[in-house]
C-alpha cells in the first residue's frame, strides 16, 4: 500500500498545507496592516471602545434589567469617549513638557552615573554609553511624541467608533445572513462572547488595578515631596496597562527624577522602596486574591505579544496587547485547525471542553 495515499497520510498533508496557508495568509496580512498602520490603528481603538461600551450596557442590563437599553448604550457611550478624551488630552497637554523637563535633568543624573561607576572603581560610565551612544533625551522626546500624536488620530478614532455605533445593530442581521447554517452561527455567537467576555473582565480588572496604583502612587510622591504628584500617579496608571514592563517602568521613571530632583539619595530610596513594594503586592498579593478567573495566557506569550502588537500598532498596541491576545485565542479556539495556537499561547494548554468535543 501506498503510504501516502492512506487516509492518515492524507490528514496529514492536508493539515500542513493548511497550516502553511494559514501562516503565509498572516504573514501578508501582518505586512499589509504594517503598511497601512495610521488608517487600521485608529479603527483597531475603535473596535476596543466598541466593545468596552458594549460590555458596560450589557451589564448595566444583566444587574438593573428595567433600565431601558438605550439609556445605557449613551450612558456607556458618553463614559467611554470622556475617558478616551481625557487620556488624550492629558498627553497633548503635559507629554512634551514632561519629556522636556526630564531631558533637562539628563545632565545632572549623567554626572551621578559618572560618579556612582568611579566610586565602585568601575570604568567611568555616562547616559549615552548605556544607550549605544543615541542621546535618550531623544528617545524621550520621540516616545512623548508618538502619545501626542495619537491626538492627531484621536479624531479618526472618534469618527471610526460613530459609524460602527451606527451599523452595530445590523450585527446580527449579517451574522445571520453569514451563518446560515444553525451550527456555524453558534459558533460565530459563542466566539463573540468569549471575545467580549474576555476583554470585559480584562479591562475590569486591569483598571482596578491601575487605580490602586495610582492611588498609591500619588500618596507615595507627595509623601516624598517628589513635585507633580498627580501627574505621577496619572502616568502610572497608564503604565499599569503595560504587562510586566509598565511596573518596572513605572517604578524606576519617578525615582531617576528624584535622584536629580534631591540632593540626598535618601528620599530617592525611599520612593523606590515604597512604589516598587506597593506595585510588587497589588500585582502579586492583592490582584490574585480578587480575580476568579486568571486570564489563561502564557506569561511568555504576554512578553512576546508586546513587542509584537507594538510592531504592528504602534503606541496603541502596546497597551492593548494583552487584550489582543486574548481576542486571539477566542478566535483560533473555535477552528479546528488553528486550535493548536490557542492551547500554545493558553497558560495550561486547557480549552473549554465543549471545544475540545
């Protein structure tokens, strides 16, 4: 018998051209939406905010199911978008002036570094040595510029997000129309709202946590006397939606100002201690007690899925990565021949059993 024409053989052939397609589909498309990024990142915020407001009404309908559906869509709507202005406006307004202060403290922190490498006779170091000599007043500069210019896409975003309020109850309709067949609709239905599901409780919780940070934050500066206590406390409830890297950001940006700022290490050490072991046990102590259901997202694929959305999204995927990729894995778990992505990037490589089925 000819092994390769077994029915065995065949499944096999079939699920590597399968899977061949599927990669070189992704790979074009990761150069297309790279091409195209200042048009698809706006509509990418868009779609988030869409299903941020849809996940409020919902809840506002699943706790008071008396409250009229309308109310609460413009109730969410009107949130949101205060939320999404009030972020952009904060960057336009304090990004440049900030990086510009920060920029006019590099000398004193390089005569620091200078001094802290002579003490411990090590070879004398200064800032631009631990940047491969590009000066990180720039790279500052550039980084508060590309918030900034989400400013300039802020209005893009708005206009995106007002045309799919627009066509979101003919949802369903085109769902349906899509999906025929009784099987696949639910499984287009079942796959929304594990996307919605899990963007909901990420965003819950990611802020909550975030607002303890900056609650903390903002205690921890001002007890110091670090100057711009509520701007700090704002920036690193930003940053607490950065997995993993937003921490350690958050924490080490205030105390390098303080160390210029101060005279004496003293209140430097300080704040870093208390900002560092407060960030440590929301993360690690209080988050885990109060979330039911941990994401199921591997930490490695976390750290990887930043750099990656950064890539494609710029700024905006930064912050919505992990979200991302939780999208991810509620779409290539409902495909059979994709389900293997979702159990690698899944924290226990356990899928709902139904899909398993």
């Amino acid at each position: 018998m000819d092994i390769e024409r077994t029915p065995a053989a065949r499944w096999a052939n079939a699920n590597i051209m399968r899977n061949a397609v599927v990669f070189m589909a992704v790979v074009m498309a990761g150069v297309v939406i790279k091409s195209l990024q200042e048009v698809i990142t706006p509509l990418v915020v868009a779609i988030f905010m869409l299903l941020l407001i849809d996940a409020f009404s919902v809840g506002l309908q699943r706790r008071w199911p008396r409250f009229p559906e309308w109310l609460g869509l413009t109730l969410a709507v009107v949130l949101i978008l205060a939320g999404f202005i009030f972020v952009v406006g904060v960057c336009a307004h304090y990004g440049k002036a900030f990086a510009l202060q920060i920029a006019g403290l590099e000398p004193k922190l390089d005569l620091m570094l200078a001094q802290m490498t002579s003490a411990m006779q090590f070879p004398t170091l200064h800032i631009p040595d631990l940047s491969r000599g590009e000066n990180p007043s720039s790279v500052l500069l550039r980084v508060f510029g590309a918030a900034r210019g989400i400013v300039s896409r802020a209005v893009l975003v708005v206009i995106y997000l007002g045309f799919l309020l627009a066509s979101r109850r003919a949802f369903g309709r085109k769902s349906a129309r899509l999906f025929p067949d009784v099987g696949k609709l639910s499984q287009w239905q079942r796959m929304f709202q594990r996307v919605r599901t899990a963007t909901d409780q990420y965003m819950a919780l990611q802020t909550f946590k975030a607002a303890m940070i900056a609650v903390a934050t903002g205690a921890i500066t001002a007890g110091v006397g670090l100057p711009n206590a509520p701007f700090w406390a704002f920036l690193l409830f930003l940053a607490a939606y950065i997995p993993i890297v937003g921490g350690i950001a958050g924490t080490l940006v205030p105390t390098l100002v303080a160390l210029a700022e101060f005279e004496s290490p003293v209140r430097p050490l300080i704040l870093l201690i208390a900002l560092g072991g407060s960030i440590f046990l929301i993360d690690n102590v209080v988050m885990p007690k109060i979330q039911a259901d941990r994401l199921n997202i591997d930490p490695v694929f976390v750290l990887l899925s930043l750099g990656f959305w950064g890539a494609l999204f710029g700024l905006p995927g930064v912050f919505l990565s992990t979200p991302l990729t939780v999208m991810v894995i509620a779409v290539t778990a409902e495909i059979a021949g994709l389900r293997w992505l979702a159990i690698l990037l899944s924290k226990e490589g356990e899928l709902p059993d139904e899909l398993l089925a």
